[in-house]
C-alpha cells in the first residue's frame, strides 16, 4: 500500500509541478519585484489557512482510519460533514476580518510587498480549508487519485490560465492574486466531490493483522477541536519555519542595506526552486500518514518502525542527485526566471542543503503527528523560536 500509494502521489506531484509554470509567467511577466510581492502575500495567506483548516486537514485521517477499522461509514460521514463546515467557517471568517486588516498594516507601516491589490488572495482561504480537508479524507479511504485531478489537474491549469486571462485583460497587479482565488476554488469543489463519492464507494479497506479495534462512539466537535488544534499549532509553526525568511525578509524591504523589492524576488525565486527538494518527501507524506494511523491502531509498533524506515531510503536515495544539480548548477537553474535572478545562486545553493536536510527528517514530524501531537508542537516551537531570533540579527547586519 505504501508502495502503490506512493506511485499514485508521484503521478500527482509530476501534475502539480506545473505549477511551476505559473511562477515563471509571473517572473517573466512581472519581473522580479511582482514575484516578491506574489511571493510574500501567498506565503501570508498560507500561514493563515494553517489556522483556518484548524488542523483538521491531518486530524482527519487518523479518526476517519478508526471509523473505517470497524465499518462505521455513516460515522465517516458525519466525521468529514463536522471537519468541512469547522474549516470552511472558520476559514470565511478570517477572509473577512483579515482583509482589511491586512490592507490597513501595510499602509500603517509601509509594507510595499503588500501594495497593488495583492491582499484579495485571502479571499482562496475557504477554498483551501476545504480541499486540504477534502483531500485528507480521501487520503484516509486509500483513495490517492483524488488529488491528481483537484490539485493537480484543475487547480493547478485553472490558476495559470485566469492568470493568462487576467494578464490579458490588463489587470497586471492583481492577475495572481485573482489567478489563486480562482484556483483554490475550483479545486475545492473537485475535491469535495470526490471525497463525498470515496465515502459513498464499497469500503476497500487495508488488510489489518489482528483484531479490528473498537470504534467506540463519534467523537464530539470538541474532542475533534481537541485532538486536531495540536495538530494545527505544529503545522503552523511548520509552515511558517519554512517561510519565516521570506516573511522576514519581506518585512526589511527598504529597511536594510541590500533589502530591495527586486532583490527579495530573487530570493524568493531561490525559495521556490530549493523548495522542490520537499517533493522528493511529499511523495510519501499522503500514504504515509493513513498507513501509520492503521499500524499504531493495530498495536504492531515494530511494523510502524519499519514503515518509517523504508521511505526514508528512499527520500534520501532520490534528494542527493537534485541536491548535487542546485548546488553546482544553481545560477544556470536560475537564469530560466530571467538573466536578473542568476544573482540568487549562492542563495539557492545553501537553501538546496537546508531543505533536504529538513526534507529528510520530516518523516518524523509525521509520525509525531499519530503517536505525540504535542511532541511535535514544541519541536515546531523550539526551530521556529531559534529561525526568528537568527534572522532577526542577521538580516539588519
């Protein structure tokens, strides 16, 4: 299942990677600054979603694996209806207040990656809630195609082609915004189609050794809340500890010696690049997690090692030859954003190392996810801590 799953998940990926089309129409439309400013908002509004989604996108998985151990579909049902409409309020909630909020701190303090009309991606936040929770819900059925065509087919060509569309209608500043709302939106319709139809399918369940263990009765919304904001406060401090030098640096624009709107798109294009690497993991990451739920469920903890063990070979059998290409290669990788960016190269070659190395070890951080949520939440908050503090030194020098 591992196995199969992870093929499936590479399909998506190999789909989702044209993404990277998007990001370079915008480096070749916009130029440097508009990467920088579509760089800094997408982050913003990604940090923000970890709180929407309120962690129900992971929690998911596990309390549906449960359900389907002992044949409750109509409590999976319940479980994903419950999960959809926390996230999906939550998530509209924070649109509305956060826009002009977001609008008003970047006139109040100057923030000039937030000028042009950028701040209206907010407006993708119930998108996003409900396709991440969509999603984790055919995850935990072993349905892993549903999000080759959310994600990988609609959301990503919906996005860059409004963006064309927009592009060409004249409205420049705010095609990728627009271009994400539209996305995100649309992805989340197919993928909630597809997680109600997994949940209406005949249950094609995991072979389970041993006995199945009791469903007991349908947790609360509070005792979701309860599981999953542990899981919701690690993925946050996640999210933001691979941004935090985007986010940072976005907020010195102007501000320090060398911060300037054209030279932070240039480090956001070495971000995206170096951020690949992740892919090499995220292969894995949507099996895995349903996987290991349906192993500590069973009790059988040397399996659960096991399952640990084998995908992390195999992550870093295939991150070592990327790893080698961005460190030696990495102003020729550069120049296909435009002849500005080759400037970067030594900025993608130290991202190229720190992300494997996280890659590699965040198989972890997944198992945490089952077996110690709060385990996971003070490792987050110890790296985030330690990011922050470096970079609020260095980055003045």
């Amino acid at each position: 299942h591992l196995a199969r799953g992870a093929a499936a998940n590479a399909l998506v990926l190999v789909a989702a990677n044209f993404r990277a089309v998007f990001t370079f129409l915008i480096a070749r439309l916009l130029g440097e600054a508009g990467l920088g400013r579509f760089t800094l908002v997408f982050a913003t509004v990604d940090l923000i979603s970890k709180v929407g989604i309120l962690g129900l996108d992971v929690a998911v998985v596990p309390l549906l694996v449960k359900r389907e151990a002992t044949g409750d579909r109509d409590g999976s049902r319940r479980l994903f209806v419950r999960a959809v409409v926390a996230g999906l309020g939550v998530s509209t909630l924070l649109a509305m207040v956060g826009l002009p909020v977001l609008v008003w701190i970047a006139g109040r303090y100057h923030l000039e990656g937030f000028s042009r009309g950028g701040t209206i991606m907010l407006l993708a936040l119930p998108g996003i809630a409900v396709a991440r929770i969509a999603t984790g819900t055919s995850r935990a059925l072993m349905s892993m195609r549903s999000e080759l065509y959310s994600r990988g087919l609609v959301e990503t060509w919906m996005t860059t082609g409004v963006f064309v569309i927009a592009v060409g209608l004249g409205l420049r500043d705010t095609a990728p915004s627009l271009a994400v709302v539209a996305g995100s939106t649309g992805g989340a319709i197919v993928a909630f189609a597809l997680a109600t139809r997994a949940l209406e399918a005949p249950r094609r369940g995991v072979a389970r050794p041993g006995p199945a263990p009791s469903g007991g009765a349908l947790p609360t919304m509070v005792e979701m809340l309860r599981f999953s904001l542990p899981i919701a406060g690690s993925s946050l401090l996640s999210s933001l500890s691979l941004s935090v030098d985007v986010l940072l640096l976005g907020a010195f624009v102007g501000r320090a010696p060398g911060v300037t709107l054209e030279s932070f798109g240039v480090f956001c294009a070495a971000a995206e690049v170096a951020g690949g690497l992740r892919k090499v993991r995220q292969v894995f990451d949507p099996i895995f997690v349903p996987v290991a739920a349906t192993r500590h469920a069973s009790g059988l903890r040397g399996d659960l090692r096991d399952t640990v063990a084998s995908p992390g070979r195999w992550v870093l059998a295939g991150q070592l030859p990327l790893v080698g290409v961005l460190v030696l290669a990495s102003g020729a990788v550069l120049s296909i954003y435009g002849p500005g960016f080759r400037s970067g190269a030594l900025w993608l070659a130290v991202l190229a190392l720190a992300h494997a190395a996280n890659s590699f070890t965040g198989l972890i951080d997944a198992l945490l996810v089952i077996e110690r949520p709060w385990l996971g939440l003070i490792n987050a908050i110890v790296t985030v801590s330690t990011q922050l503090l470096a970079g609020l030194i260095l980055i003045p020098l």
